[in-house]
C-alpha cells in the first residue's frame, strides 16, 4: 500500500467513512437484490441485460459519495444511487436506437441483441421505475425533493440528445452550443447523481448546488475525453467503434474547435468530407483525423477538459465539509480521468 | 332540447356543475397555455403536433369528472387531467413506431411526419414532463399519491404493450390472457385518469377505487369495440387503416375467441393465413374477416362488451355520492361506446 493511500485508509476510518470499493460492493448488493424478475420477461429481461453489462457504474457512486460527506449511513442512498444508474441505462438504450449502435461496453446493444421495439419498450419502463423507485423509497418532502432534481435532469438528458442530433444536419456547430450540449446529456445527470446525494445527506441546498456543478464540470471534462477517444483512443480499450462520432457526422468539440481555427481551404476539406457518401468508413475516419492533427486539436480538446476539471475542483472544495470528507470525490475523479493519462 | 338533456341541465345546475362542453373548455384552455414553447423545437414541436391532433380526449374528461363528483371546483384537477392526455400520447407515439402505423386520428403519426429517432425522443420527454406537471402542481402528500397512481399505470401500460407484442409471435391467446392485455395496455390508464381526479376531489379511497374499477372496464369495452372496428369498422369514420390488426397477425379477442370455437379445419386455415407472406393485403384481411363472420365472433364480441358495460355501471353505482353527481360519467361512457351504435 502507497503512503497515499495509507493516508486515505487512515482518513476513512477517522470519519467512519467506507472505501470506494465497499461502496461499490454495497452498490452491487443492492442492485443484485433488485433485479426486474416480474412478467412479462420480454420486456424486463434486456433491462437486466444492460444492467449487468458491467460498465464503471460512477453515477451511483457518485450518489453514495455526496451522502457519505454529510452522514455515516449511505444506506438510505442507494436507491437513488439505484435510479441514477437505471436512467443511465434508459438513456443508454434509447440513445443507441438513434446512433444505430451495435456495440456498448464491448457488447450488443439491447436492440441488436433484442430489436428495436423492445430497446423502446424496455427504456420506456426503465424510466418509469426510476420515479417508482423514488417514490417507494423515500417519504414525502424528500421523495419531492429527488424527483424535482430527477426530472430537472431527465428533461436536460433529452433536450441534450435532441441537440446533439440537430448538429449532425446543422453546418456549423459553436463551442458554447456544444458545451451546452453536452453538459445536458453527459454532465447533468452526473451532478444529478451528486445532489440526490447530498439531498439524502442532509446537506445545505447551497452545498447541494455545489456538488451539482462539480459534477457537470467533471461531466464536461469526461465529455470532451470522450470525444478525444472516439477519434483517437485505441480500439480495444475503447469498448466502443473508434471512429463512430466521425462517421455519424457528429459535430463533437473537435469539429466545432476545427472550423473555428480551419482556414477557407480546410474548412471546405472538412465539409465536404461530412457530406461525402461515396468513401470507404476507413478513409474518412483517416482524413478528417488528419485534419484535426494539422490543426493541433487534441491537445487543445484536452487543455479544455483540463480546465473544467480545475473548475469542478473549486467548486468541490467549497464545499463546506472538513476537506477530508472529499478524499473519495477526488480520487474517483481522478479514476474517471484515467484513461486519459 | 330533448327532456333528458334538459333534466341533465337542471341537475347540473342543482348541484353547480359543470357541463360536459363546459369542462372540454376548461381542459383546451388549460392545454393551450400549457403547449411546449421552449427549445430545443425540433424535440418538442412533434409533442405540440400529436397533442393537437384532436382526438376525444377522453382522459382528461374522466379526471375532471371524478373530481367534479366529489367537490365543486375542478380547477386543481387539471394539470392532473393534462397529464393523463400526455401520456395517452406519450404511449401512442411510441406504439405507433412499434406498430409501423402511418396514421393517427386520420393524420401522420409523429415518427411518419418527421422520423423514428424523433418519435423517440419527443415520445421520451412527454414521458418525463408528466411527472414534472404532477410535482410541480401538487403538494406534499397529494402529489405523491398522484404519482404512485400514475406510476402504477404506465408500468402496466409498457407490460399491456408487451404483452401485445408476444402475442403476434405466439401460436394462440387464451380470451383471459387476451383481457389481460387490453386492461394493462389501454384500460388502466381511463382507471387511474378516474382515480386522480377522485384523489383531487377528496374521494375516500373506497370510491376512488371502484371509479378505478368503473374505468377499467369501461376501457375493455371500448377496446372490444376498437378491436371490433379495426377488423369490420367503416374506413371512414375509423380514423386508422381497417384490416390493420389482421395484417399484424394481431391476436385480438376476435383470433383468440376463433380458436376457442373454430372446428380444426378453420384453425388450420386461420393459421395458416396468419403465417402466409405471399398474398395481397386485401385478400388476407378478406379471408380472415371471412372466418369470424362464419363463427359469428362480431356478436360475441359485441355481448363480451356489452358485459363489461355493465358492470362498469355496477361500480359506479356503489361510490358513495347522490346518484345525480354520476350523470355526466354515465353520458360520456354511453358518447365513448356511440361509434359501435
């Protein structure tokens, strides 16, 4: 055991707090004990599915994390941690219908495994059991309390996707447009998952909205990597097509940060290379990577992402709780960054 | 004015009532303040679409007539009325994706007008809107028992449309699994539109439970009647694609009554039919149309419904109110079964 994580083991027993990996293991307990066994098993069947599909489950995480800063028990926490990661899924499911995806985590997607009516279907009910469980879960004023922050994020979730779809037909797409984007499909649920928490927690609505923007600026953060390794990252760690984003035409920050600094010569290589049907996928995958080299947009797409990762930082630390409380905050940060460094 | 509306005039003025033209003013009023302005338009415009598209709103009628049975101000069941609407278009937008319907209420469904990504999403964020209407609307303890009302009916609404979707790939339906399926998929929605309103208007829970029931199986006998419609119907007047059900190989009440009945020469010959690709739409919808004439399924059908009818009127007999509070319920059940007379 490093020195650092000898300090951190000694901090967690301080405060009573639990590891990240006895949280995740009274994640998987929960979520183990509430698999979807009624009929009919058509419908609930591919919700478990892609449940189990493994994934880094950081949302729920997220959710005991923020009550842990504020209370010894997180057990009150996971059914929202639960529902944080069931309308991941839902999003998941429905979003992969619309990309015509047949991968997700290294596996099909539940509409190649299944077909597309039952991806509607099981994401239809998916999302309905979120507020079920919700309601079930907690009492009054608080059960309020979740699912105003619940729905607030699910409304973003989706106008984020619609966004994301109009850019694909959209000429031009703007940073801020994009960044807007964005933090309403990736980011808001992650800060979502942080304030049920911290809700659950006891915290102050003033603490509360602080771990809501620590968690979209890491959402924008993780955000932008992605879209770095959607074009840049090795395949086999990927899990999903490297490539994919260009092929769909998907204005990701690195075609809107291109055309901004593209002169007219580029600018119109680019374009027509979104409008071009009659070109190998490899070819056009290879091309406008080519582009985005020439223009320097890697690293300035990670200059960016390291810049709402500083920003997240700020907000964790104000919030007020002995700074030791957010030791597991950072570090799962730091472990959502991974795979970039 | 007949004696009878004339009687039904004085006794609404009796107990200050609402009239039934009354109430559908409130309700459009009430749904015209409260279209989806906001952005993004390309995911809430088709929402505004479907939402306008007419239809007979029945839904939001039985809430503002279930509270308008136990308090005088209907007011405070509107938002609760909007959002039974919602959802009724919420599942047919994503239903008609399932079904390959190319109309709706003699228009183009959602995903034909724009496309299925969009019937998707905009079909995804009504969902989602729901729940937000009822928060937003309702206090504390009603609005939670406002959802778990709502929540229980949209599980079984999302099982009702499994269980459709089964039964086109099973050999035969029993008429139980059959009612089943129509209670789930269309029935207990009009229950728990009755049982919101009720809830809104202070019922006991005794009687928001038989309106529940009231309304149950008033949707069972209306969807007898589509059932019956869609296969014998007048195209004009249907509004959908008669012979639609056939061509689906739907297993309706009039299929899973023919096998009870038919010798094993017309079983053979209806399933073969339902198994036959090469042969012309029109002839298919003939020859099957053909079989359930010759076991006289349309009358069946027609006493099966007329059951229901009946005791749905037994529930509504029993709620604890002056039997003249129940005369609107009554003449809109006798206007939602007219297309049949």
């Amino acid at each position: 055991m490093s020195q650092k994580d000898q300090n951190a083991a000694y901090i967690l027993q301080l405060f009573k707090m639990q590891t990240l990996s006895q949280l995740r293991a009274s994640y998987h307990n929960f979520a183990n004990l509430n698999t979807f066994e009624q009929a009919p098993i058509a419908l609930y069947e591919p919700v478990n599915y892609i449940m189990n599909l493994g994934g880094k489950q950081i949302r729920p995480l997220l959710t005991l994390l923020a009550t842990q800063m504020f209370k010894e028990d997180i057990a009150p926490a996971l059914p929202a941690a639960f529902v944080a990661e069931l309308f991941h899924n839902f999003s998941l499911v429905h979003d992969d219908i619309m990309d015509v995806a047949p991968l997700r985590r290294g596996k099909q997607t539940v509409h190649e495994k299944y077909d597309v009516n039952t991806g509607i279907l099981s994401g239809d009910v998916m999302l309905i059991h979120c507020y079920n469980k919700l309601i079930k879960s907690y009492d009054g004023a608080l059960a309020i309390q979740l699912v105003d922050i619940f729905n607030k994020v699910a409304i973003e979730v989706c106008e984020g996707q619609q966004y994301d779809i109009n850019f694909e037909t959209q000429d031009t797409v703007t940073i801020s447009e994009y960044i807007d984007m964005i933090e309403k499909k990736t980011a808001a649920l992650l800060g979502g998952a942080l304030q049920m928490g911290a809700v659950i927690g006891g915290a102050s609505s003033e603490d509360a909205l602080l771990l809501d923007d620590f968690g979209r600026k890491i959402g924008i953060a993780f955000q932008l990597q992605d879209d770095i390794l959607d074009t840049f990252g090795d395949p086999e760690k990927f899990g999903k097509k490297v490539g994919g984003d260009i092929l769909q035409n998907k204005k990701t920050y690195l075609v809107a940060r291109s055309f901004e600094k593209a002169d007219m010569h580029t600018e119109q290589a680019l374009k027509s290379l979104f409008n071009q049907t009659d070109i190998l996928e490899a070819d056009k995958i290879d091309k406008v990577r080519t582009i985005f080299e020439g223009l320097d947009i890697q690293n300035e797409a990670t200059q960016l992402l390291n810049d709402y990762y500083r920003q997240a930082m700020v907000s964790l630390e104000k919030v007020n709780v002995a700074s030791d409380r957010k030791i597991l905050l950072k570090s799962i940060s730091d472990e959502l960054m991974q795979r970039e460094k």
